[in-house]
C-alpha cells in the first residue's frame, strides 16, 4: 500500500544525496535522500513505479550500488511554483533484501554522506 509522504515513519536519519543518480527501469531521477533503509527520489516526468522493482544508484564522487531491490512506500506529484525546477514526481522507497555486499557498499556511501555533513 502507498501511502503519503507525510505519514511515512523512519527508522534511521536520511542523509542528503544530491549527488546521486537513482536509474530505475522506468526513469533515471535524482536522489534525494538516502538511509540503510530506503531511498527518496525526484523525476523531470511523470512515471509509474510499481509496487517493486530493481535499481542503481550512481554518484559523482564514484559510489556505484547496483541491483537495489526496492518496494515503493510513497509517491509524491509535486506542484512547484518555480519554473526553475524540473521536478514532477518524487518517490520514497524501503530497499528489501539486500546482500551483505550490497549492505557494506550502502553503508560505505552513507558514511561519505555524513562526512559530507560535517
């Protein structure tokens, strides 16, 4: 079940990156944020993200997560006054099952993330 933005109850901080790529099979959107748990997400078009599905993520400073299996817990249309933005669509996700390499590289990203932070 999708539910809104603002009823989506996180566990663990979600750390800027903005830096970030997320390429899903239906779009390739910018990052957002980011956390062990899951992924937020902006696309330039309207998209349909299943229940499911498989991703990448990339980042300029070299961070590549491939094959992320994540369940969509939100979507957002975003109704942004300023041209400036090319934004329609944002998206939350929880990533599920993932590897413990996939867990250790995730957890290499969010440390660069933090270090960004500070």
């Amino acid at each position: 079940m999708v539910t809104e933005k603002s009823s989506n109850k996180r566990k663990d901080k979600r750390l800027e990156a903005k830096s970030g790529i997320a390429v899903t099979p239906n779009a390739v959107c910018q990052v957002v944020n980011l956390s062990k748990d899951g992924i937020s997400f902006k696309c330039t078009k309207e998209h349909y993200f299943p229940f499911e599905w498989t991703m990448n993520i990339y980042d300029i400073a070299g961070q590549s997560l491939e094959q992320l299996h994540v369940k969509k817990v939100w979507e957002s249309w975003l109704n942004i006054q300023d041209d400036q933005s090319p934004f329609t669509m944002e998206v939350g996700g929880r990533f599920q099952n993932l590897s413990s390499s996939q867990k250790d590289q995730l957890n290499t990203y969010l440390q660069q993330l933090l270090a960004m932070e500070e």
